[in-house]
C-alpha cells in the first residue's frame, strides 16, 4: 500500500458501494475518516453511477450509517443525466429503461416521460426491472429517429451477496438490437457528471481528490482530468490488478481508514 499520499487536497469525492459501504455496512473507518476531513475544513461529496436511488434517499442512508449527508451533497449519475439532457433537448419525450428514482429526476427536470416509443431519446439506465417489452420499445423508439444515451458504463454493481449486472448489460442489448449507438454516457469517467461534482465543491480539479474502488471509473476520471487519485481496495479491484501499475493512481490503500495513517 502506498505510504506516501498526503491531504492537502480542499475537496473530496467519495465513491459510494465498495469505497464508503457495502450494502448496509459501513466500510470500517469510514464515518470516522469522512468527519476527520470535515472537520479539517475540508468539503466532502459523495459521487455515484448508480441510478437505483434518489439522492435524498442515499443523504438518508449515509446518515442512518453514521454519516450525516444532505441530499446536495450526493451526486449521482441521474442527476448528470437529467442536467445533461436538459440542456441538449429541454423538455423532450423520453423512453427510460431504468427504475422509478431516474424517472422521477427526469420528470423533476421537465422532461416527458413516456411509455411508448414516440420519444426523442431512450435513456438506458442500470434497470432491474429490465425485460423483452422494454427492450422492444427502445427498438421501435430508434426506428423511429430516437437518439440514445445511458447513465453509466458499469459492467457490474458490488453487493454484499457479490456481483451483479449493471447498465452495461442494458446499453450492450439496446444497441445489438437497434444498430446504434449511444451517443453519451454521463456517469463516471465522463467529464459530464464531474463538473457537476465539482460544482458542489466550489473548487477546481486540481484542489480536489477522488477516492473509489473501481480503476475503469473513479481512477480514470481522475487521471484525465487532474483529480488526486486514491484507489481503495475495499470494493470491485483486487491487489493484483495489472491495471493499478497501468494506470497509476496516487495512493492505492486497503480501505478508506487508511487516509489518514498515510500522512
């Protein structure tokens, strides 16, 4: 593990599933860790692919764990989406394959949610619920000039019971059926749900430092774009992972505790 990463760092970013918990446990040291930054001084947010959610349901969680959250201080990448589109296309009909929490942040950023496929856009999302009626209507959808985009690239979502699909899945079936493409995908790496993040902060890239557990997302984005990177390896990546010398990240640590034993 890496001994040499110092937090000078004014903003945090946090994954959340395999970096602060997983499911409904706290990784250890974690609540201890994210008040130490706190009351550093330090401004802390919480940055997520996952769409399953709405913020303020995750605010709550982190707070029922032990660490108080409001729900601006999470974000994930429904909202990226919801942004995103609104300034492409304010307004438009839209099919989503994803579940109720990104419906409802569509909505709540006026966009027309429809269940058929006179829409504009498909918005593919990691869809539990995710079935042969859904995938059918994005088919037509596209048939019919729709335009598609997805919130996050995530092959596979962390649980306590393991590993399982993610949007991933859902993007790879719309597009082997309908011969597109989608045009953005919003979620981390994408400088896309970034900005926002940074937004929250108040700061630039290179005063902040993102701490995750996946190297394809949370390492990435910071490498391309100037964020600290501290990779844990509480979630997805295992030690022997060729990609950590591959990509490099500034500190590679057992677990979010590990932040400030390295100072």
């Amino acid at each position: 593990m890496s001994t040499s990463f110092k937090l000078p760092h004014r903003g945090w970013l946090f994954d959340l599933d395999g970096t602060v918990y997983r499911g409904e446990a706290l990784i250890p040291g974690a609540g201890e860790t994210i008040a130490a930054l706190r009351a550093a001084g330090r401004r802390v947010a919480f940055l997520s692919n996952k769409p399953l959610d709405t913020r303020a349901d995750y605010a709550r969680k982190l707070t029922r764990l032990g660490i108080p959250t409001v729900a601006d201080d999470v974000i994930n990448s429904s909202l990226a989406l919801a942004r995103h589109l609104r300034r492409l296309d304010p307004g438009a009909p839209v099919f989503v394959i994803g579940e109720p929490p990104l419906v409802a942040e569509l909505r709540a950023h006026g966009f027309e949610v429809r269940t058929d496929a006179r829409v504009r856009w498909v918005v593919i999302a990691f869809d539990r619920t995710f079935d042969y009626a859904k995938l059918n209507t994005a088919l037509q959808a596209v048939r019919g000039g729709a335009r598609l985009i997805a919130t996050n690239p995530d092959r596979t979502c962390p649980t306590e019971d393991g590993e399982i699909p993610d949007c991933a899945g859902m993007i790879a079936a719309v597009e082997a059926v309908t011969a597109g493409r989608v045009e953005v995908i919003v979620g981390k790496p994408s400088p896309i749900i970034l900005e926002v993040a940074l937004e929250r902060l108040g700061l630039p890239a290179r005063e902040c430092a993102m701490v995750g557990d996946r190297i394809e997302t949370d390492m990435v984005m910071g490498k391309r774009f100037g964020i600290a990177t501290v990779l844990v390896l509480s979630g997805i990546t295992r030690a022997d992972d060729p990609r950590i010398a591959e990509v490099g990240p500034d500190a590679v640590l057992g677990s979010i505790r590990e932040l400030f034993q390295t100072t």
